[in-house]
C-alpha cells in the first residue's frame, strides 16, 4: 500500500495578535518539503549578506554604482522572500499572491511592525512546532 503525505496547513487566526483583526486568518503549510525551508533560510542570510556589504560600502565610500547594486540585490532577495511566503500561505482554501504578501508586510512594517515580527515569527514556529512532532490544534 502506498501512502502519500499530504499538505498539512494549519491556521492563524489574526485575532490572536488583536482582537481587531475580527475572524481573518492566514493559513500555514507547515509540512513544506526540506528544500522549500532551505531556502528561505539561504534567502535571509542573503539579505542579511547583501545589508551588511551595503553598509560597508557606504562607510567606505564605495562607488554609487557597488551600492545601487547591493540595494537591488536586496529588493530581490525581498521579492523572493514574498515568493516564498504566498507559497506557504497559498496551499489552504485561500490564496495570496506575492504583491499581497509585500503588501501586507511592507504596510505592517510601517504601522504595525510588530505585527510584522509577529506573523513571520508566528508562521515559522508552526512549521519548526510541525516539524518537531509537536501537535497543533
């Protein structure tokens, strides 16, 4: 008998970081293969990478040009992190496209950040929680 694993998504209810937020929810593909977190973990330290050259490059007056570069190099990494989000938020009953997640985000990061800090984190403990063998209602 062969047995297929299923996508196992779990929700999160919004209402948990503020009662606001009313019954939204945002559902998590917490058992993504091994290659789908490899690489968000080389994107954030991508970004972490291309940041800390941005950084030295203007304390040392690097040419325009190197830094222009590393900024684009950046929104990239950004792009594909957004990538990478709509796929694990994507795979319930609800979808959401990359400009949705950069929306939702980039609009968090300037009025709410930790909301921001909240979802991301929220969203990657459910996966770790997952994979852990840790049960999740």
């Amino acid at each position: 008998m062969r047995i297929e694993i299923p996508k196992i998504v779990q929700k999160i209810h919004l209402a948990e970081y503020a009662e606001e937020f009313g019954d939204q929810c945002i559902e998590v593909w917490v058992n993504p293969p091994r290659d789908v977190l490899v690489q968000h973990d080389d994107l954030v330290q991508l970004v972490v990478k291309c940041r800390e050259e941005s950084e030295a490059a203007r304390k040392s007056l690097l040419p325009k040009e190197e830094i222009d570069r590393l900024r684009k190099e950046i929104q990239n990494a950004h792009q594909k992190i957004n990538d990478w989000y709509s796929k694990i938020w994507s795979q319930g009953d609800t979808s959401i496209s990359a400009q949705e997640v950069e929306d939702l985000l980039g609009t968090a990061h300037e009025s709410d950040p930790a909301f921001e800090n909240w979802l991301v984190s929220r969203t990657l403990g459910m996966i770790t929680d997952h994979r852990d063998g840790q049960k999740n209602a």
